[in-house]
C-alpha cells in the first residue's frame, strides 16, 4: 500500500479556494495557434484544454508542489466533441469543472466558447490517480476539491 503525504499543502490564498466556483479560462486565438487549412485544429484544441486545467490547479498548487507529492492524475479516457470552428481573432471561454470522483478516478469536464457564445468544444476527461510507481491509488480527499463542481449536469462515477 502506498501512503499519501500528509504534509501537501493547498493555497487558501484566492477566493475560488474558499467558495465553489467554476472555472473560467481564456484564450486569444493568434494565426500561430492554427494549422494549414485556417483554423485551430482538434489536437491543439486539446492543448488548450489541458492549459485550462493547470490554469486551475496553480490555483491550488505550484506545479513544484505538485511533483512532491509523488501522486499523480494520470489521462485514461478523453471524449471531445467539436461543434464549431475556431479562427484567428477569436476569443475562446474555456470552463472547467468536475463531473464525479469514484475511487481511484475521477472525471473533468470542459467546455469552449468563443466570442459569439457558440460551443466550440466540449471534453471529459477521465483520471486516473496513482502513486510513482505507477499503481492506481485512491484519489486524495484533498484532490476532490481542486476542481469545482460542474454547473448543471451529473455524470456516473468513473470507477
């Protein structure tokens, strides 16, 4: 059995730490962020989302503080869903919330606007937690909360 650290600290220094509250990301699309045919392309739609999920995870943590605990949330699933097109000069809203935790996985859910209010993506992402050398652990009490919760939609737990 792996013991989790006790010692992993998680900042109580911003607001949404203290009041639930869904995340919020923005993007700028630059004509750097698309690929030959003109707009952003689905493999870098993904980049964009996983930004998203450091931008709230530094919230709660430095990515330093992350690499100490020696636990990680590892990707086991990613469904996305493209409804929109995405083009230079478009100014993407990217939310970020959890979905359910079961007992060694716990799902993210994700969803792209742009400018216009339009559904460009929407993304769930399944982790897995495990400890370094590589098993599956039971998800950290402490890691349940650095996501919110996802505004208006339940899921079925992932394990």
């Amino acid at each position: 059995m792996v013991s989790r650290p006790s010692d992993v600290k998680f900042r109580r220094d911003c607001h949404t730490c203290d009041e639930p509250m869904m995340e919020n990301f923005k993007v700028h699309v630059y004509p750097s962020d698309c690929d030959s045919v003109g707009h952003v392309n689905h493999a870098h739609m993904l980049t964009l989302l996983e930004r998203a999920r450091w931008s709230t995870l530094e919230r709660h943590m430095s990515y330093e503080e992350y690499m100490r605990t020696s636990l990680w949330a590892v990707v086991r699933k990613v469904e996305a869903s493209y409804q929109a097109q995405t083009f230079p000069g478009d100014d993407l809203s990217i939310r970020t919330g959890l979905t359910s935790v079961g007992n060694t996985s716990f799902i993210v859910r994700q969803e792209v606007r742009n400018q216009r209010g339009a559904v460009v993506c929407d993304a769930s992402i399944v982790y897995v937690t495990v400890s370094a050398d590589g098993k599956p652990i039971p998800v950290p009490d402490q890691w349940r909360t650095l996501f919110s919760q996802w505004e208006g939609e339940k899921d079925d737990k992932p394990d």
